[in-house]
C-alpha cells in the first residue's frame, strides 16, 4: 500500500514570522506573506470550493492567478488565494464546501 | 499620470523593453501585478522563501531585478492591469486603489499561460498545471503532495519533475505524450544553447538516478478519486497523441501535474483589433509583428511569449528590440543610434529560432489530444461546460469561438476563456469539419484580469467580479 501525503510539503525560511489564520473557524499556521493557496495546501486544504453548476470540488490549478478555481473569501471579499499573501489573524472562508 | 511609454509586464520581455526604451532617454512606467519582475520563468521568491536555491534562472532574475532597481523606470508592481483604453490610458489595481497612467505609446509583454487539454478528473484538487508546479518550486518553497505523477509534454517536464527530488519529493513516474525519438531530434536544436542543453542533461540524469519510471508516447486517461486525485490512469499514445487501444497502467498519487505547453496570452493586442494569425507551433492566435515587435496598431508593440512561445531568450531579444523601436519611434534615437543598438538584438535572436522551434514543436498541441477527450468530459472549467455541449451548439449552428460562447457559457467565466479557450476551439473546429482557422478567436474585453469592484468601488459578492460582456456575433 502506497503512503499517500495528505498534503503539499513547504520549507519555511529559518527567520520567517508563523502566523495563525483561521479556515472556516479551523486556525492554520504558515508563514507570513506565503501564498494564502500554498498555505492552504500545505495545511491538507485542497478543496477549496465547488464548481457554481455541476458542484464538483476544486481546488487551485495554475498558481498564477489565471484559472480562478482559488477564489475563495478571505476577510469577507473574494479573493484568489494563490495571489493573496497569507496575514496574521486572516479569516478564511470557504462557502459552499462542506 | 502622463509618460512617453507605458509596459505591461515585468518578464524577461517587459523588463528589457522598459530598460532599453529607459536607456535611449524615454519617460518609462512598467506594471506587473506580481511583486517584483522576473516574470514567468525568473520569477522572485517571495520574502520568506527557504534559503533561495542558486540556479541560472535565479541569477537572471536578480540581474534584471537589479537593472531596474537602478534605472529611471517608474516600477510599479503588485498592480494587476485591469483596463486598456486608446490613447493609452492604463488602468491598475494596486494596494491603494486604482490608478492610471497615459502614454502615447504601449508595448504589451504579459507572458503566456498553460495549455491543459482535458481529461476525466482534471478537475479534481490535487491535479495542478505543470508550469503551475514551477511557481511552487521556484517561488513557494513548496512542492505537491506525493507521491506525484508528472505528465505532459516539453521541457517543463524533467525539470519539474527534478525539482520535485531535489525538494525531497517523491515522483512516481513521469509522463511524456513525446517519443524518445521526438526529443533526440529536437536535441541537436536544443544543443544550440549549450547552457540549456546541460540544465536539461541535468534533470534527466536527477529523474534516471533515481530509478523514476520515464514512460515515452504515453498521455493521461483518467483521474480517479472522490473529491481528490488519488489515482492515475495512464496508456499509450500514436505520434498525434491519440490512445492507441495499448494497455493501461495505474498509479496511486497524492498529486498529478500535468500540462501540455503554453498557449499566448495576447489580450491586449487583440483587445485592439491588432491583425493576427493563426500559428499553431506558437500556441495560438499570434499578433502580426516587425521585425521590431510593432503591431498593425500606430503605437502599440508587443513581445514575449505573449505573442507566440518562443522561450525566455528570445523574450530578452524581443523586448529589448520593441523598447528600441518605441524610442525610435518617439524621435530619441537617431537611425544609426538605433541600428547600433538594435543589430546586435536582431542578429542573436535569428540564431535562437532553432532552439525556439525545437522547444515550440516539443509543446505544441498535437491533433489526437483534443480528439481523445472524451463527451462527457469538462472542457470549460469555470462554466463546467462538456465536451459533448461543445459539439451540440455545433450542431445547433454555432459557427464561431465566439458563438460557442453564446450558446454553452463556455469561455464566459472569471477566467475568460484562458484555460478552455484553445481546447474548446479547436473541438469546435473538428465538428465542424473546419481548419481550426475557420473558428476565429476570442473578443478580447475588459477587464483584462478580473478585479474585485469593491476594491474599486465599495463592498461586493461573487456575482460582482466583472465578467466580460459577451462579444457582438
Ligand atoms: C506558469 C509558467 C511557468 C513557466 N516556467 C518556466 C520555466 O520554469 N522555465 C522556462 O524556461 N520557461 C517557463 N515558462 C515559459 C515562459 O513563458 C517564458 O520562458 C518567459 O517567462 C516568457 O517571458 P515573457 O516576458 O514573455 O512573459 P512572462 O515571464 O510571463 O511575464 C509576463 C508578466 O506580465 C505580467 N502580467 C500579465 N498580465 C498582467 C496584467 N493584466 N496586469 C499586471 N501584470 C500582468 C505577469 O505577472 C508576468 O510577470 C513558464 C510559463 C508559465 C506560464
Ligand atoms: S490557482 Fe489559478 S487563479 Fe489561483
């Protein structure tokens, strides 16, 4: 049986400040001004919303501000997550995910 | 703001474009929505990056990084250009807000993005786009959840996959839609940057030393998994990319990354009615262009792989020949000032076209792709519109990309078309029984990139993220 990562792996620089955000009430530790996207992925946070007609879970795919499958809201306006610099205190939302 | 030129894009393209123009006396303003210049390929880690792994790409970025931190060029970064309007008026939404800038001049250098022609499960999280894979290595630090499947076609793919073991991943098998006999051919082209060539030895060697599997002419089926990616299914393909019927074989993953070359961005050139063509080894629908990167618009220029892949040193060449001519064209550099300078960018970038067609060619869509997705598949990612619903407005009459659009929402949502665009296009094309010519192009419309109105305006929901009106039929 292979070993599947629940998670994306990231090596934090020795200095950076860990902040806490918190993901539909879940509170998350990363580094801050990460990408709030990678951040998620490294938090076991994939999913990150469904597609507005056939409901399907998505999560982020170009992690360059293209595709639009990261906008999720943060601090209560939408925003691409892997465009958005992780904060300290960030309140994530991710409407419509169960 | 007034300025003698405005550049969109802080890529290797932009970036020398805005310093050639700034070097022969010109008022420079350059926009890039990332935080600092280096564009796709260079792009900069962000500031808490883990120790900043030393590679060429890295050198290069900090090189031009460095050159525009000490010249003239008004840099304005982390501003994401929403609006293009004539005269040149730029429109961008920056940390306070938005802001414009006029110029008599503009020279378009936004980049590319990726081409990820659709299979059953491509939409499941934990599938991300190959060059989605660099920005994580190069920029995040990080790396996708193993065991990772590497799956696609060009040069991205060693690479990604050898930056995969070097961040202590664990790749379980890389997937190339090319021959091994494709690559020995394009080989001897590659070998005409020597530098390259080894880079690419090196990642070859990385992914052989460690016994990963490297299955040649062989595509994505499937993704399996319920709401992630746990299993690939892959088998072979013919030299068009079609499945030859050859037996499958599966892998369980945490991750697959996948992506099948770059398709040009364009926007602002089309957003203009500039005269373009179709060119299938550069990805798409291209700008017509001089020598100089001028379009068929007084005033308007454009480089890069925007206007056709071509790779980052020939995006170099390109920008640092348009900036040339918008400095020549402003009346700041005499002919003999301006030949002196721009000779020696000509003359190089002639002796780059075997290397850029030997990369273009390795990532250009081949014929069985498309027609191997199969009816019930997503095409249309943010619309979660069908392949079969592709080929049913087809029928029911429509005629044209822009059509299409009408009749499915295919290419209507947030990401206006730049994921599904090509694919879609090029279904269209096929039940039609057309050249893929015959389907025209996309209406470019404003926003360029979509932008929260609240951050322009006031508070704001979903339904607010302006979406481009559909285009006139
Ligand atoms: C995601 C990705 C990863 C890649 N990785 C590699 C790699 O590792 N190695 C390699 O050889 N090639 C890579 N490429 C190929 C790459 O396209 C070229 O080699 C090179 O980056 C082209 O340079 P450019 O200046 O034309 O465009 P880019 O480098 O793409 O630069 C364009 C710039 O324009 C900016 N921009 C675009 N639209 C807007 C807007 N509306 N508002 C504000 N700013 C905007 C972008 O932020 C970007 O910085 C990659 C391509 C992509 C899409
Ligand atoms: S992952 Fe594509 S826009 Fe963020």
């Amino acid at each position: 049986m292979i070993e599947r990562d629940g998670a994306f792996h990231r090596r934090a620089a020795p200095g950076a400040r860990m902040v806490e955000l918190t993901v539909d009430g879940r509170a998350v530790t990363a580094p801050e001004g990460e990408p709030l996207a990678t951040a998620l992925a490294a938090a076991g946070i994939l999913l990150l919303r469904r597609s507005p007609r056939a409901g399907a879970p998505r999560g982020a795919f170009c992690f360059m501000g293209v595709c639009q499958e990261c906008a999720i809201f943060v601090d209560g306006a939408l925003r691409q997550a892997c465009m958005t610099p992780v904060a300290a205190g960030m309140q994530v939302e991710l409407r419509g995910v169960p | 703001m007034k300025s003698d030129l405005i550049v969109l894009g802080g890529g290797p393209a932009g970036g020398n474009a805005a310093l050639a123009a700034a070097a022969a006396g010109l008022s420079v303003v350059l926009f890039d929505e990332q935080p600092a210049a280096g564009g796709q390929v260079w792009r900069a880690p962000w500031a808490g990056k883990a120790d900043p792994h030393d590679s060429p790409e890295r050198r290069e970025g900090d090189a031009l990084r460095d050159a525009l931190a000490s010249s003239p060029v008004d840099l304005r970064f982390g501003r994401r250009v929403w609006s293009v309007g004539r005269a040149f008026r730029v429109d961008a939404l920056g940390p306070d807000g938005n802001e414009w800038v006029e110029a008599p001049r503009l020279i378009a250098a936004t980049g590319a993005h990726e081409r990820v022609v659709p299979f059953p499960g491509w939409t499941l999280p934990g599938v991300i786009g190959l060059a989605a894979a660099t920005v994580l290595l190069k920029s995040h630090a990080a790396r996708p959840a193993g065991p990772v499947v590497v799956a696609g076609c060009g040069p991205l793919l060693a690479a990604v996959a050898a930056g995969i073991l070097k961040a202590g991943g664990d790749v379980a098998a890389v997937v190339d839609l090319a021959s091994a006999r494709d690559w020995l051919v394009a080989v001897p082209h590659l070998a005409s940057r020597p530098s390259l060539l080894a880079q690419g030895l090196g990642w070859t060697l990385k992914i052989a030393g460690r016994g990963v599997p490297v299955l040649f002419r062989h595509a994505v089926r499937r993704v399996e998994g319920a709401e992630r990616a746990e299993r690939v299914v892959i088998a072979p393909v013919d030299e068009t990319g079609a499945f030859t019927g050859g037996s499958e074989r599966s892998f369980e993953i945490g991750s697959l990354v996948v992506g099948h070359g770059l398709v040009p961005g364009g926007e602002v050139p089309r957003l203009f009615r500039a005269k373009t063509r179709f060119d299938r080894l550069r990805g798409g629908h291209v700008p017509e262009l001089d020598a100089d990167g001028r379009t068929s618009i007084a005033g308007l220029y454009a480089a890069g792989d925007g206007v056709g892949i071509k790779g980052a040193a020939a995006a170099v060449l390109n920008g640092t020949l348009a900036g040339l001519a918008a400095a020549r064209d402003a009346g700041r550099l005499s002919e003999s000032e301006w030949r002196k300078r721009a000779e020696p960018a000509r003359t190089a970038a002639a002796g780059l076209a075997p290397f850029s067609d030997a990369i273009a060619g390795l990532m250009a869509l081949r014929a069985g792709q498309v027609a191997s997705v199969p009816a019930e598949t997503v095409v249309c990612r943010c619309e979660d519109v069908t392949r079969g619903e592709i080929e049913a407005a087809a029928v029911a009459g429509a005629t044209e990309v822009n059509q299409l659009k009408h009749f499915t929402r295919c290419g209507m949502g947030p990401c206006q078309g730049r994921m599904c665009g090509e694919t879609a296009a090029e279904i269209l094309a096929r039940s039609l029984g057309v050249e893929r010519e015959a389907v025209g192009q996309w209406t470019a419309r404003p926003p360029l990139r979509p932008v929260p109105l609240a951050d322009l305006l006031g508070r704001f929901d979903y339904s607010d993220i302006p979406i481009p009106k559909p285009a006139p039929l």
